[in-house]
C-alpha cells in the first residue's frame, strides 16, 4: 500500500493561536490559474474577498511566497492563509492550569468556553487560549468537553505523542467523574446504570435515544439532596457520546439545571448572556500516563453555583458575577 505523503509544514505562523488555513489543490481540474480554483472553492468567502487576499499577497505557497492570481495551477499544490475571524465576545472566566510538564497540560475550563475551534467560537476557546498563553503552538486536545460545561481538559504537547493519549479515551482507559445539579426524585431508586444508544444528526442541537445496541452508559449517584428539592449527583460515565449525561438525566425526569436543550430547546441566548450556566462539572481526570508511566488523578477546584449559591445562579446577571464559578 502505498504511503501518503505528509504535506509539507506551514510557511506561515498562527495568529492568536488559530493556525493558518491550509488548503491542497486537486489532483484533477481545468483551471488555469491557482486564483481562478481559490475563487470558485472559497466562494462562501464572498465576493472579491479571495481576490484581494490575492492582491495583498496574503495567500502563500510552501516556500512562503505570495501565490498571485496568475500562478499556474499545480494539480498537489499547498497554499497557506489566515482566514478573516469575526468578532468573538470574550468569555469573562479564567481558564486554570491544573498541570503542565512537558508531555501534557490539563486546564480547568468555565462554562461558556469551548474547548477547540470550531463554528463561531474560534478564538474564543480554551486551546486558543493555552498556546497564547503558554507559548505552545503544537498544543492539541486529546478530547473535548462540551462548550456549555465545565471542568478539566486534557491537552497533548508533543503532536507525535498525541495519538498516545487519544487512545486512552478510545480504549476507556480514563476514568471520569462529573457533578451535576438537578432536580431530586426520592421515589427514583440509585444509584443505577443507565445504558441506552444516543444517536447525534449533524445540523441537530439536540441529540437523542433510539433502539438498539446500547453505545452510552452512565452510572448515576445522588451523594446529597437538599429541602428545596434539587439535588448534586455524581456521574460517571464509561462512555463518551455527544451529550451522554444530559441526556441520560433528562431520561430519568432530571434535567441538568440550565439545560438549554433538555427536556426541550430553549431560544438562543445573546452571546453576551453568561446567566445561569449548566450545572455540569467535569470534577475527577485519572489516568496512567502512556509516555511516562505516571499515574495521574486530577480534580477540578471549580463549584457549581447551583449548590453552592442558587439565589445567585437563579437570580438576575450582574457584572460582578463574571468570575469563575
């Protein structure tokens, strides 16, 4: 079988720790020119917008020179450029770092910060974040948590390494604990074991359970209840589908407080409205490290505001409640 060759590196630095965007011409085509391809694929861009990147010299080639709108196409050929970011509202928490060597970094993330690029949260993400402030272009995740939780992420340093740690989650071999706050149930017997197949469409928000082999399985805890009816419950699920655990509570008639999908979708908040945050925390990390050996088990210093201050969590938002929660 023969081996792809790894494209070459990139000519061009990041920019507020978003890499540039790289993209490979066809092997097959009937452009011309490398400007008259760039045109018709990046089309979304707009009108005149890749043409005047292509004036400005803003789109390179592997050597770091300016592609014109006249090179000629070269079917293989790798081009390089920064794509226009639109304004992003900061996220007005501190991203902690819980550990940092050589091999991995594990941050402590809010609520409201996503973990990766992705849609409209590019810079606004906490491997944004880290390799601005760190100083770690090569910094990747080894897996995600959702925007709307918080909790601790582990990142890889090494990009050689990253596969190493990307199959411990693969191979079930970290153990998780998350936190959340609900509504309490006495007459709901647990702990228990939800297994059940969640099924997520692409475009959906929402995911949801069909029939079938079980793929998500969950076991929930209530460690304490409280007279105002809500309760904190430990999760710990041996499996990682898209909004495993809220989905899971939502099942057993446990909506996760601040749900804005669970039981049913809410209307989008302003991007600016950090009000009542969903009470899901990533709390336990543990794991043997597969470079080193190390036996790791982090923990998240973080509470949830539910439990802890719920006239707080539940009442209007104010400035002074931009801290971490």
């Amino acid at each position: 079988m023969r081996r792809r060759t790894p494209p070459p590196p990139s000519p061009l630095p990041q920019r507020d720790g978003i890499d540039p965007v790289r993209v490979r011409l066809p092997g097959e085509g009937t452009w011309a020119t490398v400007g008259e391809h760039l045109v018709e694929r990046l089309s979304g861009a707009g009108a005149g917008v890749v043409e005047r990147m292509l004036d400005a010299g803003l789109i390179v080639g592997a050597d770091g020179r300016p592609v014109t709108a006249d090179t000629a196409y070269v079917p293989g050929l790798y081009v390089w450029f920064h794509r226009e970011l639109p304004h992003e509202v900061p996220v007005p928490f501190p991203l902690e770092v819980v550990y940092r060597d050589e091999h991995i970094v594990v941050a402590d993330k809010p609520h409201f910060l996503a973990t990766t690029p992705r849609g409209s949260h590019i810079t606004e993400t906490a491997l944004a974040r880290l390799r601005r402030d760190l100083g770690i272009p090569a910094l990747s995740a080894a897996h995600r948590l959702d925007r709307l939780t918080a909790g601790l992420v582990l990142f890889t340093v090494r990009p050689e390494e990253r596969g190493a740690y990307q199959t411990l989650f693969g191979d079930r071999r970290v153990h998780k604990e998350y936190e959340a706050v609900a509504p309490y149930d006495p007459g709901l017997a647990l702990p228990r074991t939800v297994r059940s197949r969640i099924v997520k469409e692409r475009g959906v928000l929402a995911a949801y359970e069909v029939e079938g082999e079980p793929n998500a399985v969950t076991r929930i805890e209530t460690p304490e209840h409280r007279p105002d009816g809500t309760a904190r419950y430990r999760l710990t699920p041996t499996t990682g589908q898209t909004h495993q655990l809220r989905v899971h509570m939502n099942t057993l008639g446990l909506p996760i407080l601040g749900d804005p999908l669970y039981p049913s979708p809410l209307p989008p908040v302003p991007a600016d409205d950090f009000r009542r945050p969903l009470q899901l925390l990533a709390r336990v990390l543990e794991f043997t490290d597969p470079i080193t050996g190390t036996a790791h088990r982090f923990r998240s210093g973080r509470e949830l505001e539910a439990w802890t201050s719920y006239d707080d969590w539940a009442g209007e938002w104010t400035p002074s409640r931009t801290k971490a929660q």
